[in-house]
C-alpha cells in the first residue's frame, strides 16, 4: 500500500515530507507538522481535544483519552491533562532523533552543537545496526536520514532508540492490561514500541 501511494502520488505531482505526509508541489508542507517533526525540543506542542498529545518546557504529556473524563475537567477549568514526564537529557537526545528522522533528518552537526556530544558517541551501535540493515545513510554534509527501506520501517527504526527504562515502563504498563479492547492505555498509546509483556522479552525482540 505505500509503494502504490507513493507511485501514484508522485505522479500526480505531489511530494514527499514528514513521514507519510504528501503535499502538491507548489504547496509548502503543513507547518503544524513540520514544527512538530523538526522542533529539536525547542518548540512547544499545544494539544487540543481528548487524547492529544504535547510538549512544553522539556515535559511531554497526553490530554485525558477518556471523552467524558476530558469534557468534565474541561468545563471545570482544569487542565485536561492524563498522563506526562520530565525529559532528562537523555530523552531528549532520543526524541530528536526519532521525530527527526520522520521528517528532514539529523544534522550531525546541529546535535552535536545542541547536545555538546556527538551522535556517533550517543548512538553508534544503533547507527551500526541500521546502516548494516540498511535503513539509514549519512549524506556528504552530514544529514543522518530514513533510507526508502528505513521510510516503511519507521517504526523499527524508532524501536532501537528507546531507552531501557522506557521499555521497563512499556513492559509494566502492559502487565496492567486486563482487556485490550477497553484499556486505555492500550486505545490510546499510538507508540512503536508493540508490547510484549515482559521487559526480558522486550530486550530479546529490540535489542
């Protein structure tokens, strides 16, 4: 299905942008997206609406997944908001990469300047991993990028670049699923990292 879209979508003047995202030629891409696929943790990303997620002053969180949890805070002038985190320093590095790389890629150079270390120091087994698999390349100006293979596997890719205490917390999260088909946690995480019901099992699958 991808390989059909981007046949046809091309040929019918659109092109490619942050990923999965197609726009006409003549178009700029949409702003919402761009900003938020190529922020580099320095702009905020305000949700709207029951289950949105955002990002401000180094914390990511999500607005109530519940629609009458989220009208009810709503009209009672709080804050909607269900769940959230405090970045460190190292979520913040694997963030970048991750939105990055759905959208125009990773400069070398700007992560380095941002970070005060290189990617390379950060990440070399994961860039290892990927170049050999062949889902990514580093182009002569240094812009670390999805190859078309790295495109439609995304979401591995993002995989590798969890930490091991997001994956423990994955793991536990899962644990407390008695039934994912009214679960909230398990209607509403959008994330990559399919769980697997156990920290030992998730490192055998994404490490």
């Amino acid at each position: 299905m991808h390989f059909m879209a981007e046949h046809i979508l091309t040929r019918l003047g659109y092109r490619h942008g942050p990923i999965f995202y197609w726009s006409k030629q003549s178009q700029p891409h949409s702003v919402q997206q761009s900003r938020k696929y190529d922020s580099w943790n320095d702009n905020n990303l305000v949700p709207f609406g029951v289950a949105g997620f955002g990002y401000m002053s180094q914390c990511q969180f999500y607005n109530e997944a519940d629609l009458d949890r989220y009208l009810y805070r709503v009209e009672a002038g709080e804050k909607p908001v269900w769940k959230g985190v405090v970045l460190s320093q190292d979520d913040l590095m694997r963030r970048t990469v991750m939105f990055a790389l759905r959208s125009s890629g990773v400069l070398l150079s700007r992560f380095e300047r941002e970070f005060g270390v290189s990617i390379e120091k950060c990440f070399g087994r994961e860039l290892e991993i990927l170049n050999e698999a062949g889902l990514i390349c580093i182009s002569n100006d240094g812009l670390l990028s999805l190859t078309a293979a790295g495109t439609i596997n995304s979401g591995a890719v993002s995989l590798l670049f969890f930490s091991n205490s997001i994956l423990e917390k994955v793991a536990y999260n899962d644990s407390r699923i008695t039934d994912k088909r009214t679960d909230l946690l398990e209607k509403h995480d959008y994330s990559p990292a399919a769980r697997y019901g156990s920290s030992a099992e998730m490192q055998v699958a994404f490490r």
